[in-house]
C-alpha cells in the first residue's frame, strides 16, 4: 500500500462544480490523507514544517486545482515556494523528495480543442504545466500526466469525480502503472493506466 497525500486547493469552492464534487469523492477512499489547503491557510500563512512532515509521511502527492491563468491558485503556489525547499527538496543533500511522485489533478475552463497551435490558447496544456513538471524532476520526483477535465464548466464531472477515486484507489493500491502514465500526456477518467490483471 503506497500512502497518498490529496491536497485540494479551491479558493471559490462556493461556485466550484467539479473540483468540489472531486474532494467530496475522494472523502470516501480509506486511507488518503486529504488537505483542503483553502481551508487549512486562508491567511496563506503556511506552517512549513507541518507540510514538510507530511511531504516525508507519503510516497504521491495528488495537487487538485482549477487552472488558474495557466496555472495553479496562488495558495498552490506559496505552498511550493515554502515547503519545497533548498536543503529540503533540492540542492546539496535536499533529496528528502527523491522517489516520490507528483501528480496533478486539474480542471480547465477551456475546450480540450483550444489547447493546441491552432485553438484559441495556442499552447497544449502540457506545455503551461511544464514549470510543476520541472519542479518535480528537480527534487527527483516522478511526474505521471496530469489527470485532466477539460471543459469543466459545460461538463456535469461525475465521470471525472469517479474516476479520481478509482485513481486514488489505484495510487494507494499499488496497482497504477506509473510507467505507462510517465509516458502518456493527459489522463482522463478512460484512460486510467492500470496494471495488468487490476480491476477499474
Ligand atoms: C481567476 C481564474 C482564472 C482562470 N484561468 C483559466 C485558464 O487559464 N484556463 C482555463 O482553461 N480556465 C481558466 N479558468 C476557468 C477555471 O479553470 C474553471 O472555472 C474551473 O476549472 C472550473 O472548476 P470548478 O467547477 O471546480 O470551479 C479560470 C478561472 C478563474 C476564476
């Protein structure tokens, strides 16, 4: 059993759809820490070593999030500028990370179509997440593809919701196969790599 740290981050979870239901599923997987981090830090006055103790205490880090702007909301943000430190994370001797995984989970308001050269914001959505991608490679962390919703505003998300608990089972489990997700570019609530033999 792999121990899975969730953190949830929404700081308009009055009007969140989506990412709302995701937090509400996930409450119903035994054995995944979850953190509404909104709800943790609304002052953003993140306790470093809290986060960094719970960083050692588990082997994937799920970063649920709306796509803000082509990235994370700032509290997201603050939370790596803090916990994710040089000595700690990176730089001599800062390999406390080194074979954990990084995983994001996240909803946009655009179409699947529009991430692309030729859609209205021009760039694949892989391409916007590069910096956590980087962060992750820096600290010596896998990154899997990013288990996406696109268009969250028009989809009702319950596939989505059920498929991120499948996904969190199969993180605790043991039975995602990290090798396949390594070399896909997105995941979908369809295409959750499993490993052989393992039910959805
Ligand atoms: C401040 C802000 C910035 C946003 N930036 C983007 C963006 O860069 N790209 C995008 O596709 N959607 C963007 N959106 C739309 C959100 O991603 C979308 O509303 C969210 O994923 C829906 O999830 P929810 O139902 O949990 O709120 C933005 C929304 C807000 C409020």
């Amino acid at each position: 059993m792999a121990k899975v740290l969730h953190i949830f981050a929404h700081p308009g979870q009055g009007t969140s759809r989506v990412n709302l239901a995701l937090w509400k599923a996930a409450q119903s997987v035994d054995g995944i820490t979850g953190v509404d981090l909104y709800a943790v830090y609304p002052r953003y006055d993140i306790d470093i070593d809290v986060e960094q103790q719970r960083l050692l205490d588990h082997d994937v880090i799920v970063l649920q999030f709306p796509l803000f702007w082509y990235s994370c909301p700032a509290l997201v943000k603050e939370w790596i500028d803090l916990t994710f430190e040089h000595g700690f994370a990176y730089g001599q001797d800062g390999d406390c990370l080194k074979g954990k995984h990084l995983m994001l989970a996240l909803t946009t308001g655009g179409p699947h179509g529009a991430y692309s050269q030729q859609g209205y914001q021009h760039f694949e959505l892989r391409t916007f997440l590069t910096p956590f991608e980087q962060t992750a490679r820096l600290c010596q962390m896998g990154f899997p593809a990013p288990y996406v919703q696109f268009d969250a505003l028009a989809a009702d998300g319950a596939d989505h919701a059920r498929g991120f608990t499948a996904l969190l089972t199969a993180l605790r489990d043991d039975t995602f196969d990290f090798r396949r997700a390594g070399e896909a570019e997105l995941l979908t609530h369809d295409t959750l790599p499993l490993k052989e033999g393992a039910r959805p």
